[in-house]
C-alpha cells in the first residue's frame, strides 16, 4: 500500500509541476494579446497625480464617446476613496470609525459609468489608512466582464502555483497521517504539509483574486497576516530534522521568537493599538532571523558534518527560490511584465523536499518492518505460531519490571498455567513426527483460544507450554479449565491416531510465598502439572 500511495504522490506532483509551469507561460502570453485586442485601457498615465498633505489626488478627463455601459477600476491596498464626477461624490470607501481594525483592506473598486458622464473630469482622492502607505496606478478602463477578464487572466497562473502548492502539502499531510502515522517521521512529513499548505493558502491571497470576489474583506486580510505569521514554526519544526544539531535550543529559540511575535501581533490588534498591518515589520525581522540561524545551522553542520545528503538538497532548493524570485523581479523591472518564477522555484522546493521526505520515510518504514519481521521470527514459535520461549522470559521480565516512580518491584495478581502434552513421544515413536506436529499444533490451538484472550500463551518446549493471565478467581481458573476439557474431548471425537490428553497445573502469585517473583509462580505451577502427569501415566497403566 506505501509503495502505490507513494507512486501517487510522485505522479500527481509531477503532473501538477509541469501544468502550473505550462499555464504559468501560456497565460503570460495571453496577456499582451489581450491588451491589443479587448477594449481594456491602462489609464495609469493619462492619471494627474496631485498631493495635498496625507491626501493624494488623480484626475483625468473621460472620453467623449458614448460611456455608457464602462467601467472604472482602481485597485487599492489600505486606502480610503472617494471618487468625484463632475464635482459630485459617485463612490466613497471608508472604515467604520468605531471598530478596532482601521483597513479596508485590499479592493477592486469598481465606478460605474453613464453616457451622461462623457468628457466630464473624473476625481480620486485617496487616503492611505497607515502613515509609510502611498498609493499606486492599477487604473483599468473598458466593460466589466473584459478588466475582470485581464484582471483574472493575469494572475491566473500564480493562482494556480498557489493551489498546487496547497496540494502537495495535502498530499504529504494524507500520506503522513495514514500511511506513516506515526512516530517521529510522521511528525516531520506532517511538519512540512502543514508549511506547504499555509505558503499555499498565503500566495493564493496574494494574488488578490481572492479580493475580487470578495472585496474590502478584514477577514481576508487577517489570513494572509496570520498565515505569512505561523508558517515559519512548522517549517523550523521540519527543517531542524535535516541537521545533525537539531536539538540545538538557537531552533527552539526562533519557535519561541516566532510565537511571541505572532501573540504580541494578535493581542495588539485585538485591543486596536496597531493593526496587523503597522506590526508587520516584526514578523519581518522574525523572519530574518530564521534566516540567520539557518545559514549558521549550515555553516556548523558542514564544518563539523560534512555536506550531508538533506543539508545539500534544502540548500540547492532555497538558492533555486533566490535566483527565480531575484529573476521575476529583474523582469519585471526591465519589461514591465510579470512571470510567476518565485512561485514556481516555490513549488519545486516543495515538491523536491516531498518527494525527498517521502523516499526516506519509505526506506525507514521498509527497514523497521524487516526488524518487526526478524523480531518476529526470533520471539515466534515457527510449528504452533504461538510465542515461545524467549518471548516468555522477556514478557514475564516485563511484568516484573519496578515501578519507574517509586523504583519498588509490584507484581499484579497473576496466574501462570502450565502444560504439557501426554503420549507425545509414543505418537512420534508409531505414527512418525507429521502426526505429532498435527498434535502440538491441535493441542496449541485449544491453548491459544482459551489462555490468550486476556493473556498470553507460549510454547516453551517440545510438548511443553505455559501461559499467563490476570488473576481474578478461583471459578475463573476452574472455568478456562473446565472449557480446555471440553475442547478435548471434542478433538477427540475426530478419531486421531493417539487420544489428545494435556496435564495442566496452575499457581497464582502470592508476595510472601514467591520469592524469585513469577519465576517462582512458575515451578509451583510446574509442580502441580508433574503430579498431575504421574497420575495420567499411572491411570494408562491401569487401563
């Protein structure tokens, strides 16, 4: 079942890769065609820019063609607008003064327009809400449904890194919590879904398709801050498996940064002194430092380590997401277009690390399975499948264990059984050993059902076997006793070549009489079965 789960895994990132990479080209060509062909004008030159004080004013004059049926769209992040045709106020965007969170957030505002509004001068005022905030351009004019088509079609394919970023991390995560399950790779696998899903869900905000459909949305706001805040711990929580100083405290110390950054930003947004927005630069400098101890992590490990396997696969992977995020901004710069080649190194990163984590869980799950097996072998008794003899000695060590608070020896009430197996040897002796390994497994297959159900039974001999069990009474010994008796006798209604007979003695474990522990519960049990085989022998002979 691993191995087809994780064949799924590699086959659904793959595809995933190379279809984000696919739409991520096609839809930037789309772009340029869409500008010369559809009735969508950047009106960001045409713009006068003006600035009185804290206010910031654009105006332009409208087309003197029929504008009727047009649209004006203005994109702001943490502004307040109001937008004026002619003198007259047609739209306004503003905070509610009584509430605690002082942003708007980011907005598509959309400002309808009439036929009655052609050549009439048309006004923004914008109003940062946060003092360093300065607003931009993004001014898109032509129908609603062809700027809503650009707008979509432009970050369409960083929207569609972004999901498959936030698979992955579901992928890893389903295969962390069900096929590993547990354990401290479980941990580790499900450390870095959790980071792939969160850097997913915070990208796919970014795009701002989101604030389309949902425009001047807090909520949206506070996710993409409270997502950017708190995937860093699960990513140090993973990255620290990689080194051989994972347990140094410089990792817990940037959890510990990291979580007193996110309450402080929390708290101070909850009582409306600053806005997640105006705390920002401490989960920036949070961040930072991640990045210094990770690089001083990796110094120490190559120095004292080696480059090791993991250590060199991370490193080349963040040197991918420098040089793709250094080049998306470099091509942005010097042809105003934008390609998503962070999102993209992003992605790989993710699914490099995946599959990386994934075939090492893999090998480590195969090899603690062929020690489960070899285990096995080593404590099963191969004939009857019950456990034997050095299963038993390391079981009843077990139960004499000290207690690990008050280092005292406590044994619980036990029972031990013990039994063995009459005319085993004649049946060798006439019938040859087939017929007596028929007759052990019988004999241990009426054990097993009567003794292991609340104990454990073993085959510690050639026709000898023990079991133990809680002790809870006397007509609980005589019942279990009683029920091998009847099992008997219905084996024996089959007629086999010798008749099935097992002498049985019990003891129970009594502080004051057992000295060696159960050990010695053990020989008296012994005792009572050696008696009780003598008058079997005798009872043959009579016979």
């Amino acid at each position: 079942m691993e191995k087809r789960v994780t064949g799924i895994y590699f086959a659904v990132l793959l595809i995933g890769i190379i279809y984000a990479c696919l739409a991520a080209f096609s839809f930037c060509n789309n772009i340029e065609n869409m500008t010369v062909d559809k009735e969508v004008i950047i009106w960001d030159d045409q713009m006068e820019m003006t600035q009185d004080g804290d206010v910031y004013y654009y105006r332009c004059i409208l087309p003197d063609e029929n504008t009727n049926g047009k649209v004006i769209v203005y994109n702001t992040v943490h502004m307040y607008l109001e937008v004026f045709i002619d003198g007259n106020r047609v739209y306004t965007l503003k905070g509610e003064n009584d509430r605690p969170v002082k942003t708007v957030g980011f907005c598509w505002n959309v400002i309808s327009l009439t036929k009655d509004d052609a050549g009439k001068e048309i006004v923004f005022q914008v109003t940062p809400v946060y003092r360093d905030g300065k607003p931009k351009g993004n001014f898109f004019y032509g129908t609603y449904q062809e700027i809503e088509n650009k707008i979509l079609s432009e970050r369409f394919a960083r929207l569609v890194l972004s999901v498959m970023i936030a698979l992955a991390g579901m992928v890893m995560l389903l295969y962390g919590i069900f096929v590993v399950k547990k354990g401290q790779d479980a941990e580790t696998i499900i450390q870095f879904a959790i980071f792939a899903i969160m850097l997913g869900i915070w990208s796919g905000i970014e795009t701002q398709i989101v604030d389309w459909f949902f425009p001047c949305s807090t909520i949206v706001v506070f996710v993409s801050h409270l997502t950017l805040m708190t995937m860093t711990i699960p990513f140090i929580l993973f990255l620290r498996h990689m080194y051989h100083n994972g347990e140094s405290k410089l990792w817990s110390f940037c959890c510990y940064i990291n979580c007193a950054v996110i309450a402080m930003r929390v708290i101070l947004q909850i009582i409306g002194i600053y806005d997640l927005r105006e705390t920002l630069l401490l989960t920036h400098i949070s961040l930072l430092l991640f990045v210094a101890v990770i690089v001083a992590m990796t110094i120490q490990e190559v120095v004292v380590n080696k480059f090791t396997g993991h250590v060199r696969i991370n490193s080349i992977c963040v040197m991918i997401i420098l040089i793709s995020t250094v080049l998306e901004l470099a091509l942005f710069r010097i042809s105003n277009k934008s390609m998503p080649l962070g999102s993209i190194g992003f992605l790989i990163y993710i699914i490099v690390m995946g599959i990386t984590n994934v075939r090492r869980t893999s090998e480590l799950m195969e090899q603690a399975r062929e020690s489960e097996l070899y285990r096995k072998l080593a404590f099963t008794d191969e004939l009857t499948g019950l456990s034997n003899r050095t299963a038993f000695r390391e079981d009843l060590e077990k139960r004499m264990a000290p207690d690990k608070q008050t280092g005292e020896e406590k044994i619980l009430p036990t029972v031990v059984y013990m039994f063995d197996l009459n005319d085993l040897k004649k049946c060798n002796d006439t019938y040859g050993h087939d017929y007596g390994d028929q007759y052990i497994k019988m004999a241990a297959d009426a054990l097993k059902k009567i003794f292991a159900q609340e104990g454990k039974c073993y085959r510690i001999g050639g026709d000898e076997f023990c079991a133990w069990a809680p002790y809870i009474s006397l007509d609980e010994i005589n019942e279990k006793l009683n029920m091998l008796e009847q099992d008997i006798q219905e084996l024996n209604k089959n007629e086999f070549v010798v008749t099935v007979s097992i002498s049985v003695g019990y003891a129970i474990y009594q502080e004051g009489i057992d000295g060696g522990g159960l050990y010695s519960t053990m020989k008296r049990a012994d005792a009572m079965m050696y008696e009780r085989k003598q008058e079997y022998k005798k009872h043959i002979l009579k016979a």
